[in-house]
C-alpha cells in the first residue's frame, strides 16, 4: 500500500471550538481499524490536549506544542525535542502588557494583537527564536522547531517514510508539515493560501471535511 498513515492537525481540522465530535471520531476509528497509523499534530501544549480530547488514545503518536514534543498516548511517554526559551523571555513578555501567555515544555504562546510585540521582543532578546502565527494564536519556539520537524521525529520513531503519509490541516502553521507528506489535504474552512497549496481539498469543514476525506480514501475513490 502507498500511504500507511494519517497525519491530522488538531483545531480547526478535526475539532471545531476544541471539541472532536462523534462523527469524527468514528472517522478516525475507521482508519485504525483498516490497519493504518494515526499521528496527530498540534500547537496545544499537552494539559489542554489532554483535557480537551478524550480520545487522544486513538493516535500512535501525538507531535505537540507545533513540533516541539512528541507525546506517546499508548505509553504516555513524552519527549522533548528542543530547548525552552529562557524563564527572562515569558517575563519581558508580560512586562510589555502581552497577556495571556502560555508555557509548556518549550512554547511560549498568546493571540494577536500581540504579534508585533512578540516579534520585537524576540529581535531585541538577540536568542534563536521564531514567531510563528496559527490564524489568532502567537507561538514563540526556538529556531527551525515547526510542525515538520515534530513530524519528522515522530515518523522517525513509528519507522515511517514521509511519502508514506497523508497529512490534513487548516492554517498556515501546517504547511511545514503538509509539504513532508506524500499527499497533502486542506479543510473546506482552511486559509485560502493554504487550500491553493495542497493535493486536495475537502467540501466538508472541520470533522466533517475530515470524515468525507477519509471515506473517500479508504473506499479508493481517489486518485493518488
């Protein structure tokens, strides 16, 4: 078989407002049980993910905080996969009126309009880090940490080629991680920029979008 697995970003993609619903789930069970892997790939730091998606038990691997941590639900076992900025960092941040922010292992995170007061920051901190926007959120990683590079780890540790792999996402903080993938889908609801990106894109929004897709996939109505 070409493809082998699913790659799925989280908001947006698969959940609307945080939530996964019945439907989606379902979708996603379909894939398990035709024999394929699941991996998901989100910004969200790992004590939302958790709290927010209760079936974070359906993926092989979770890639979090947009690349910076890998997340084994099977053995909930977590791997860190750069180095956090300093604690100096979220401080300055705060100093500067930015709130709220975020922290996980690595991410240091808030919403627009604070972008350019994030990027000024970063410029002035003189430290290797990158601004990168997810529609209204603000993350802040080390340099060269995105989704791809979290995908690559995790596909790396299931033994997994990237050609080997579908990927599926909403927003522009996805197209690093669409682009290792040997087929790339957006969501009806995605950034226009990144629908003229990919492979395919779906009718359906959100789950709904997802769900379509994969029927689709898994009955070979598609040509790859």
């Amino acid at each position: 078989m070409r493809f082998q697995a699913l790659a799925t970003d989280y908001d947006g993609t698969i959940a609307h407002d945080g939530v996964v619903d019945d439907d989606t789930i379902a979708a996603l069970e379909r894939v398990k049980t035709a024999g394929y892997k699941l991996v998901l790939v989100t910004g969200r730091v790992l004590p939302e993910l958790l709290d927010v998606c209760p079936r974070v038990d359906l993926f092989d691997m979770a890639v979090i905080e947009n690349g910076a941590v890998l997340y084994t639900p099977a053995t909930r076992a977590t791997r860190v996969l750069a180095e956090p900025p300093p604690p100096s960092f979220a401080t300055r941040l705060h100093e500067r009126g930015v709130a709220p922010i975020g922290t996980g292992y690595v991410i240091v995170a808030t919403f627009v309009p604070h972008e350019k007061t994030v990027a000024a920051t970063i410029a002035e901190s003189g430290l290797p880090l990158e601004l990168i926007m997810n529609k209204d959120a603000v993350m802040v990683l080390p340099r060269g940490i995105d989704k791809a590079y979290g995908l690559n780890a995790a596909l790396a540790q299931l033994q997994l080629p990237a050609e080997a792999v579908i990927g599926i996402g909403d927003a522009e903080n996805d197209a690093t991680f669409l682009r290792r993938c040997g087929y790339s889908v957006a969501v009806a609801n995605a950034l226009p920029e990144l629908k003229q990106a990919v492979h395919h894109v779906t009718t359906g929004a959100r789950g709904a979008g997802v769900a379509e897709f994969i029927d689709r996939w898994l009955r070979n109505e598609l040509n790859f």
